[in-house]
C-alpha cells in the first residue's frame, strides 16, 4: 500500500531546487573518451527554474540583462511550451523523457492510490525490507527494501550513453533517485532530506507565543534556559529497526555568554560558537539506530536571539553527501567524490526553507541569506565543471529563480493581499535581482567556453501571481459532485474523512488534478466507463471553465484540459480525468490536494507563497535561449530533448513526440 502524504510544506512546491554537479575529466583541449567513441561535440544547458520570459523580456530591454541580449544575438529567444500542468516534476519529466505525461507518467507532484483515494506521491516510491525478523524490540532486515524512481521511459542521457556521448547531469528535478547510469549525474527536486520529508526544520524557542503545534514543513520545541545554558534533542530519522519506529535523536546544549549576545553550542564531539543573527554552516550529524548501525547527515545552525528570549532555527538535516544513506548519485561514489572536492553541500532537492519564511520562523533577509549559500555553492561547482568541460553534454541546474519568485511576488505587485509596502521598499528588487544573477551566471558560463560549444538556456515554465486560492473540493460539493455523509459538516482533516463515496462522483487529489470516481477503478466507484464517464467529465469541465470569482469577474479557470485530449502514451488511463488549468492570479487552496474541503470555495491568499505556476500552460511558458538560430516558431520541452539527440547524430526513438530547434 502506498503511503499517503501528510506535509503541508511539499504542497506549496511548484518549483525548483538546486545545487551541485562535477565531471571528471581532463582538460577542455583534449576530446574526453566515453566507451568505445568520442565526441568534439559539446552543449551546454543553463536550467533556471522558474524564468519567465515577460520578465525576462522586461529587464532586458531596460538594459540590465547584457548576457541574455548577447547570447540572443548569436542565435535566438523563443517562449518555450511548458507541460500540462506547469508543474516542476512534469515539465522537467517532459524534457527528460521527450513525452508528454501519457508517455512517461508523471502528471502532479501527488497522485492518488486507487485503492483508498489517498494522496501519494508521484514521482518516487520508497519500499521497506521486505522480509525480517523480530528479535526482542529489535526489527532487523533479512532482505533489504528500495527506492525506485517512478518516472516512466529512458532519460535522453540514458540514450546518449548507448551511443557513447558523455553527459554530466547536474541536479536534474525529477531524478530521485538517480536513474541507472554510467553517466555522472546528481539528483534534484524530489530528493528528501534525511528524515524522508522534503523540509523539516527545527525550531527552539522560550518565546511562549510562537509555540506552534501544527506548522507546515517543521516543527517547534519549547526551550527553557537554566543557569545561562539550553538543554535539547534534535530529531532525526525514525528508527525503523525498532517495532515502535521511535525517531532516533541527539542530544545537544547551548551555553550562553550571560553578558553578550553570543552562544557556544556542543553537539555530539562539536562545539562552536555562534554570535546572535549567524549561520554555523555545515555541521555533520550522526544517529545511531542499532550498535552496528548509524546514519550521517549534515545541517546547519542559525542563532536567530539570545535574549531576552532564546530562538535557535536548525535546518532540514540534509542526507550527508560523504556518507549517503539514500541514492544520490550515480556512480554512487559520486556524490562522495564531490564532497572530497567542495565540503558539504545542500542535498535536499528543495534547498532553501521557504516553510520557514512562510511561518515567520526566518525573516525575509534570513531566508535570503540561506538561499544565497545555495546560489553561491552552485556557482562554485558550475565554474569548476566548466574547467573540465571538454565534451558531450553537461546541464547544470539553479533553484534561486524558481524559489524567490515562489516568496516575493507579493512584493513585486502592488495589488497582492499580502505586499506590504515597507518590505517592498527593503525586498521588492529581490525577484529583478535573481534575474539579473542569472544572468551573471549566463555570462560567466559564455566566456569561460569555445565558440563551437551549443548553448542552451532554458526554463521549465513561467510565473504568475498567486492571489486567490480555490478549493476543488469545496467546488464539488456546492455543484452536487461531492457528498458528505453529513452535509452540514465540512470535512476537517485530510484523506476525506467524511466523504460518502456510494454518492461522490468526483474529487480533487493533487495540485491540478481531478478524478471521476469510476466503477471498478477507484475503490468505492460509482461512475460507469464509458458514455456516462465521458459525459460527466465534460460536464463538470465545462462548468469549471464557467466558473467566474464573484470579487473580481474574472474566470477562475483558463483552461479545464479533459486527459484524454491532451495527453498521448501508453500512461494515459493513470492520469486525473480533468486537469485544472487556473487563469492568471489563481491557484489550488493549500489544503484541497490532499482532500480538505475549505469554509469558502475562494479566499484571498495572505500568505508568503505568493508568486506560483499552476495555471493554464498557455499562460506559463518558460523561456528557449540559444547561440544557434531557432527555426522551431512554437517550440516545446520535449523538443528540446529531441534536439540534444539530433545534435549528436543519435536517432529519435520512436517514443519521443518532438523536433529539433536548429
């Protein structure tokens, strides 16, 4: 049985991540031998998550990205088609696979288990021991479980490697874990930390009111300070070699200098000191779950006060790159060689802590501060891979785009529920700088290769604000498609706990996602296949096209793309029955993908998470940029990945759907 999803903060990704990547190689004037052949050939692909391309054209007709303008002179700038729906994981699946989500299976960040409507994740599948045996309190493995990528099809760098092209893939979304390759590649968005969560902060605090039972993406543990010192545990993984599966944890203690702002902390054989409002950087951390048995990770510590109330902020423990507990890498002693060469680095496929801006744990300048350690990391390992780059293909992924758009927006625009307009003059130029970094880094990459090197810039969808959130299942149950077994009664947990399934005929699972409850499909179908599903489906698709916010006048939805039109491949029957594609300003409600049905089918979104990009895909195109001239008029992801094979003289399959750009 799968099992479901319960952290609020993974539903607010649409997005990105980011961090590092290294080739081995010799020197960029020799052709660097792969298998039985080489290549002169080289491409190099800028993945910047996020980049919109009105923003884009925006800061760089006012002049303030040169390195753009100048790669578009040497060949060419299109809008680049994203994928149905715009999230990360299917878009960035639609360029690794060169399909459409019916070829390779991947349509939403969550899917849901037929078999009891839960929401599960899409993209990965962890499965634990599948034979062992009890030894007191102990639970030992005989036979050991996996964790298998659930991305259907061959990645065009699995392709290249049958025909001996090298290729360094860089902290790809939606390549955890790391395919099976020869090839030197990193995973990305979709990498848990060590716990298995995508963000689980930890925060301590003597603050009495920022004691919170019930945060998205971490947790809260009240401190008290006795004789200048604070005694507390960090969390770590659950111990499942226990039949109670206890969290395995450390102790730690902070000594407090009682006259200055300063903090001495010690923690397992470390102690180091921290001045009020400084990062620790990287500190490894070790679990023990059984005495033969341990995992290592790494974190960092940030002593946000010292007094008059204590406050220590301690990130996701990242899995340890030196020491992997999970799949990293292939080869798998990959991700250990690059920590032999840059120290620890950020692992989580969702580096920086956008949980923590939004629940008031970091401020906008801290959390900006964490997210330019992953930008910088970045930038190092990308100027090291591009002295080594000597041939075949090498892409190299950035997050920061994706992610400050995803915290910012609401300060970028005026008419937002949640710009505040002493924050926009401190941080409204934080969305326009990213851009301009980005392009720092084009720059940087262009003068550091040969003439005769293809560059490629590209993103996986555009932005758009987010200022008022629907929920899908509210909508169902006011339009008589969703009955509750008491119908005065909104549901108030997750997982559809009040749901009358004899009378449902359609839910919401996912971001973008709804299902028809079909007979013999879903566990409790009512719905026949067929003439009856078909003409509900389009019904409610009408409907939900129709459907205009009483606030505004404007159509909630853009576009309601029934599956079966949009999508071709042999994946088609897994897909949501309809695909909600929100008009600009709208987004899925935070709680609805997971089954919650909401007071209010539209609120205003006052939160944080204010720019997002789960609209139409008509209305989120990404951006193409190429120092080759772009005969492609309408270009698509996949056809990018058609284009890197044609490049290098390797035959499409007959699976992929694209076309060469050049």
């Amino acid at each position: 049985m799968s099992e479901p999803i319960h952290r609020r903060d993974f539903l607010k990704y649409s997005l990105g991540a980011a961090s590092l990547l290294a080739l081995e190689s010799r020197s960029n004037l020799v052709t660097r031998t792969f298998g039985k052949t080489a290549t002169n050939k080289k491409v190099l692909i800028l993945g910047f998550d996020g980049m919109d391309p009105h923003l884009t054209n925006v800061w760089m007709s006012e002049g303030k990205l040169p390195a753009f303008k100048r790669l578009i002179g040497q060949g060419g700038f299109r809008r680049l088609g994203t994928s149905i729906p715009p999230q990360s994981p299917v878009a960035w699946s639609n360029f690794i696979a060169g399909t459409n989500p019916g070829g390779h299976g991947i349509f939403d960040f969550i899917h849901r288990d037929p078999k009891n409507y839960w929401p599960v994740f899409s993209a990965a599948l962890t499965e634990e021991a599948k034979k062992t045996i009890r030894v007191g309190n102990w639970v030992l493995p005989i036979k050991g479980g996996e964790v298998r990528n659930l991305r259907q099809g061959k990645a065009f760098w699995q392709i290249l490697e049958e025909h001996d092209i090298p290729a360094a893939i860089f902290k790809m979304p939606a390549n955890y874990p790391p395919v099976p390759s020869k090839q030197k590649t990193f995973s990305g968005l979709g990498t848990p930390d060590l716990l298995g969560n995508y963000n689980s902060f930890r925060y301590y605090t003597t603050e009495p009111k920022e004691i919170k039972e019930d945060i998205g993406g971490g947790s809260v543990h009240p401190v008290y300070v006795i004789g200048n010192r604070v005694d507390s545990k960090l969390p770590g993984p659950a111990n499942t070699f226990k039949k109670d599966r206890p969290e395995a944890e450390i102790e730690f203690k902070v000594f407090l200098d009682p006259q200055n702002p300063v903090a001495k902390v010690a923690i397992q054989d470390q102690e180091f000191i921290l001045k009020e409002k400084e990062w620790s950087g990287w500190k490894r951390v070790r679990f023990s779950l059984i005495p033969t048995q341990s995992v290592s990770g790494i974190c960092m510590f940030y002593l946000k006060e010292v007094r008059p109330n204590f406050k220590l902020y301690v990130s996701s423990i990242n899995i340890d790159p030196a020491d992997p507990a999970l799949p990293l890498s292939t080869p798998s002693a990959y991700a250990a060689e690059l920590e032999k060469r840059f120290g620890p680095f950020f692992t989580k496929g969702l580096p920086a802590d956008t949980s923590a801006l939004d629940n008031d744990i970091l401020d906008e300048g801290e959390f900006l501060e964490q997210d330019d350690f992953v930008l910088q990391e970045s930038k190092v390992m990308l100027d090291d891979e591009l002295g080594r780059f000597d041939s075949g293909l090498l892409f190299y992924y950035i997050s920061s785009t994706d992610q400050r758009q995803h915290m910012f927006w609401r300060l970028l625009d005026e008419k937002h529920p949640a710009y505040d307009a002493g924050l926009a003059a401190k941080y409204g130029k934080v969305i326009e700088n990213i851009y301009r970094e980005a392009d720092s880094i084009l720059g940087r990459a262009m003068d550091k290769i040969d003439k005769d090197t293809i560059v490629i810039v590209m993103s996986d969808h555009g932005f758009n604000p987010f200022s008022r959130s629907f929920s899908l299942n509210t909508w169902l149950k006011e339009n008589g498609y969703h009955v509750l077994t008491n119908p005065f009664k909104l549901e108030t947990g997750n997982l559809f706990p009040d749901t009358d399934w004899s009378r449902t005929k359609a839910f919401g699972v996912g971001l973008n996602g709804l299902y028809i409850n079909q007979r013999g499909r879903e566990a409790e179908g009512i719905v026949g296949d067929g003439a009856e599903k078909e003409n509900l489906v389009r019904e409610i698709a009408k409907k939900l096209e129709e459907f205009v916010d009483p606030k505004t006048g404007q159509r909630v939805l853009l576009k309601a793309y029934v599956a079966k039109d949009v999508y071709s491949g042999p994946f088609v029957g897994e897909a949501p029955d309809i695909v909600l594609g929100f008009n600009r300003g709208y987004r899925i409600s935070f709680g609805s993908p997971l089954g919650k049905m909401e007071k209010n089918v539209l609120e205003d979104n006052k939160g944080k998470w204010s720019g997002d990009h789960m609209g139409a895909a008509e209305i989120l195109t990404g951006i193409l940029v190429a120092n080759r001239p772009i005969l492609a008029e309408a270009p698509a992801l996949y056809d990018l990945t058609a284009t890197i094979l044609d490049v290098f003289g390797v035959e499409k399959p007959r699976d992929l759907i694209g076309k060469t750009i050049f």
